[in-house]
C-alpha cells in the first residue's frame, strides 16, 4: 500500500530551462539542436557539466524517417562526455512527460542530483523527406499492435484515429466550431507575441472557420505543427536548488495515474479517463486547488483535447469547456485563466507536451516578455496527451 502522505516530488525542483531554435526546417543536425538546448538549460541553472549526474528523455531514440526522437541518451551523453548515476529512456511512461516523470522519482530515491531532461523532434524535416511521414505504418507492411485495430478500417494516420472519438465528444457536448476557434484564435495571438514559436502570423476566426477539414470534426488549425528543435530541463534536489541560480520552481504534485482502458479502442468518451485519472491524483497529493492557478499550459496535439482537459482538471465544470474558452476574459493573457500563453503546440510547435513544460517556467519567471501574464505568476499546471493516457503536474514558485 502506498503512503500517500509522503509526498516526495515536493523535494524536487526545476532550476532550469534551454530551448534551441524552432524551425519547420533546421539548418543544424539533431544533434546540434539537442546540445545548444541542453547547453542552455545546464547554464540557466548556474551548473556545469560535472553536476549533472543523471539523464532522463521521451521516448528514447528512434532511429527512423519519423523524425520523431532522433536523439537518445547514449548519443547526448556521450557527446557531453558525462559521468552519471543514473539515466532513462522510453516510451511506454504515463503521458509525454514521462521523463520528467522518472527523473523526479530517481532524484527521490537518491540516485542522483540533478537531472538533464530533454526532448528533440525533427518532424518537420522528416516531413519534407517522406511522403506520408505521419502514417502509423509503412504501406505493404504488416500492421502490429494496436494499430492493427485500425488498419482494415483504413484508418492509417493519428488525426483519423483520433477524430473518431473527437467527434463523439462534440456531439455530446454540443461543442459549435466557432468556440473551439476562439480558442485557436487566443493561441495564435499570444504566439504572436513569442518570437520563439514558429507561427506568429494574426490568425481570425474567419481564417479557421475557412480552413480546410482534415478529419471531422478536425480542422487544418486544430492540429498541431511539426518542427525541428529541442528543449531541456534540469530537475534538482531541492536543497541543492535553494543554492543555485534562478527563484524555487517546486514540483508540487504529480498525476501518473492511469485509469480505464489503455487502449484507443476502448476509450469511453466524453470523460477521456487518462485525464481525469491524472488530475485526481494530482489534486489529491496538494492543498492547492484549480482556484489557486494562475496560468495553464495544456496539451493542444489536438484543439479539442484542451477542452477535455480544462474540464478534468476542474477549471471549469464538465461539459462547460467550449463556453469557458471563448471568452477572452477567461482564457487571454490577462485573463481569470491565462491559457497555452506561448502559443501551445498549434502554433508554437509540437514539442510533444515538453514545450508547454517551458513555457510554464517561463511564465513562473517572469521571462515572458510581451506574452507575460497580467499577473504574477505563482502555481501553473501542465497537462499533456490524450486519448488513453496523460500526465499533469502542478508547478509552485516560492516568491
């Protein structure tokens, strides 16, 4: 039986970020990507290269055209000639922030003390160099695992797969297009404000009504951006954070939980379970309740996942999210609930839920520039993916 009141992720700090440049084609190799960001999150934290004793990433090297994580730990570990305690790399973790995940649970059992987290995606190259680079499966090969559920059916990229239970959801909760825009609308005007995000163009509801249907209920500006570039993280102890650099960014709560069916066959829409399964843990192991937000970064894959989302989070009531979101009062950057405030992975670039991770440091502070929330920014929520699995985190920056 787990004891729940030894809530040990509250000894963990983040103490600091580094983004490389984010691109729809990259100049510079993978592995250039990853080092430059990297380099910038090890230096942010005012550390060298012999603190860091530990190495955590999603999901590990794989080595294909996908593009999707060109870089694994022994590669950057070798290149950043490290000694470490400790290192992890894989897939198969609760939502995409897995690592963060297990980097915080081995500075917890005292593997290590401080952890360089990082994420690389080259998509928007592999795009250009494949021509189906989303495709679950190669044509004329054999479709294995879950995917073969969905082969005979035709049903051959994650946009298809995942309209069919998007849609469900619209039509329970009467969800109209033009909320869902207001929200995509809000996303690209503060990513207009961010020079790091790769769409800044102004973006009218006019704009994403008009634009084309990729899957119903999916538009072409529901769908996030694939892109070039890296982020990383250095998670520490917090005893050894209250000595370095930047403000205690503490991790107050986690949300791992998995609940349901792990199976995108099996989901049951409208709950999408993961999320709720990781909210109630999350909430359960903090004093804090969605009140005491002041900014949310959530998983935008998919437009309409935020929905699902602000709903299981408990930012808004259940089957009150499309109203919620198009009010600007709600969600815009001087809002009651500043929402996806770098632009998100919509129009910033999918950064596979790791970008929203560093836009919430960013907020907490205070380096937002232009974008900055109206107020200041004390406790921020992270939640990533969708579907049969998710992870939430619930960040709190001592003033």
């Amino acid at each position: 039986m787990i004891d729940d009141r030894d809530f040990r992720e509250k000894s963990v700090a983040i103490t600091g970020i580094g983004l490389s440049a984010i691109s729809r084609g990259a100049s510079e190799s993978p592995l250039a990507l990853t080092l430059d960001a990297c380099h910038k999150a090890i230096a942010d934290a005012g550390l060298s290269l012999r603190d860091i004793d530990g190495i955590s990433s999603h999901p590990g090297g794989v080595h294909d055209e996908s593009g999707t994580s060109p870089v694994g730990v022994p590669v950057l570990q070798d290149a950043l000639r490290l000694d470490l305690r400790w290192y992890s790399g894989g897939g198969e973790t609760p939502g995409q922030l897995g690592a963060v995940f297990n980097a915080i649970a081995a500075i917890c059992a005292g593997y290590c003390r401080n952890v360089l987290v990082f994420r690389t995606v080259y998509e928007a190259t592999a795009r250009k160099q494949a021509a189906h680079p989303n495709r679950l499966f190669k044509a004329g090969s054999r479709a294995r695992g879950p995917i073969a559920e969905w082969a005979p059916f035709r049903v051959y990229v994650p946009a298809t797969v995942q309209a069919i239970y998007l849609q469900k959801y619209v039509h329970d909760r009467g969800i109209r297009p033009e909320q869902v825009g207001a929200l995509v609308v809000n996303t690209r005007r503060n990513a207009g404000l961010n020079p790091d995000a790769v769409y800044r163009d102004p973006l009218t509801m006019e704009d994403y009504l008009a634009s084309p249907i990729i899957s119903t209920p999916l538009r072409r500006h529901d769908c996030d951006v694939p892109v070039d570039g890296a982020v990383a993280f250095v998670l520490s102890r917090r005893d050894v954070a209250r000595d370095l650099r930047n403000p205690l960014l503490a991790i107050e709560a986690v949300g791992s939980a998995s609940a349901g069916r792990n199976s995108w066959s099996q989901l049951r829409i409208p709950r999408f379970d993961a999320f709720h399964a990781a909210a109630r843990m999350m909430w359960s192991r903090t004093d804090l309740k969605p009140r005491d937000l002041d900014v949310a970064e959530l998983y935008d894959g998919f437009s309409y996942y935020t929905l699902a989302c602000l709903e299981a989070l408990g930012l808004c009531g259940e089957g009150e999210a499309a109203s919620f979101v198009e009010r600007p009062e709600n969600i815009g950057l001087d809002g009651a609930l500043p929402l996806n405030t770098g632009g998100g992975q919509l129009s910033a670039g999918r950064l596979h839920g790791y970008g929203l991770l560093h836009e919430a440091c960013i907020q907490a502070w205070g380096r937002g520039g232009a974008r900055q929330v109206a107020k200041d920014v004390r406790n921020a929520v992270v939640c990533t993916s969708g579907g049969p699995l998710a992870g939430s985190l619930l960040l709190v920056r001592e003033p």
